[in-house]
C-alpha cells in the first residue's frame, strides 16, 4: 500500500479557490513598519507641538508676525494637534497593509512636510526633524509596499 498522507495535494482545491502559493516577504516589509511607527510619532509630536503653541506662545524662536503664514499661536497649536490625530491615525491604518492606506500615507505626510516647513522658522531644529522623517516615510511607502500584505 502506498501512503498519501506525506504527499502534497497537487492539483486540489479547497473551498473552491485555487491554492496560491504565498511568496515570502523581503526587507522592504520594514520600510512599511517603518513608515507606519514613524507616522504614529510624528502624529504625537505634532500633538506635542500643538500643545506647546496653545500655552506657551514665548517658547518659539520668533513672533506671530515673523512666520511664514502670520497667524496667531493658538490657531498653529490647533492645526498641529488636529493634524498630528489624522497623521497618527494614517500611520496605525498603514498596519492592514492596503493600498489605500499608503495612499493616504504619502498624502498625509506631504501635508506634514509642508506644514512643518511653514512652521520652520518658528521651531527651526524641530521642524526640519519632522521634515526628514516626513521625507523618509514617503520613500518609504512609495517603495515595495504591496508585500506587507503578505506578512
């Protein structure tokens, strides 16, 4: 007698699909991490920042009247903590590993990026942090994201 039991089924269908064979993951599975926890952190350094303008308008460098767009602190605290909630919430969306997920990625970190390059000669050092982790999580969505799917 011969034993099927170790033998692969080749050609069976289960539940009516046909078996795929999943391909294994590469490196740039952590870029996509990457650019998912480093979203959250720039969500809650947004926030930090926000909070920072609402109650103390003396810790910038410079005046309302010397920022790039002349608006009060208290308007640039509500925009950082409103835009730090929608980056840290794009970056925890990056986990399901969808497409639209690191679409609205790149999306979010653009505005991230422009917004702390309006904000640049408030803050100059933390703002130009904040740029190139933006940068970073953009070349980091745009470049072989399809496989977190499979991780």
């Amino acid at each position: 007698m011969t034993d099927t039991s170790s033998s692969p089924d080749v050609g069976s269908r289960s539940s009516g699909q046909a078996h795929r064979p999943r391909s294994e993951p590469t490196g740039w599975v952590g870029w996509i991490v990457f650019a998912a926890v480093m979203m959250i952190m720039v969500g809650v350094l947004h926030v930090i920042e926000g909070f920072v303008a609402l109650f103390k308008h003396e810790y910038y460098v410079v005046g309302q009247n010397g920022l790039l767009i002349s608006v009060n602190y208290t308007a640039w605290g509500w925009v950082h903590i409103i835009a730090g909630i929608i980056v840290a919430a794009a970056g925890a969306g990056l986990f399901s590993g969808r497409m639209w997920a690191r679409v609205i990625g790149v999306i979010v970190a653009v505005v991230s990026l422009l917004l702390n390059f309006s904000f640049l000669s408030a803050y100059p050092v933390w703002s130009a942090i904040m740029i190139t982790i933006d940068v970073l999580i953009i070349y980091a969505l745009t470049v072989h994201g399809r496989e977190i799917q499979d991780f």
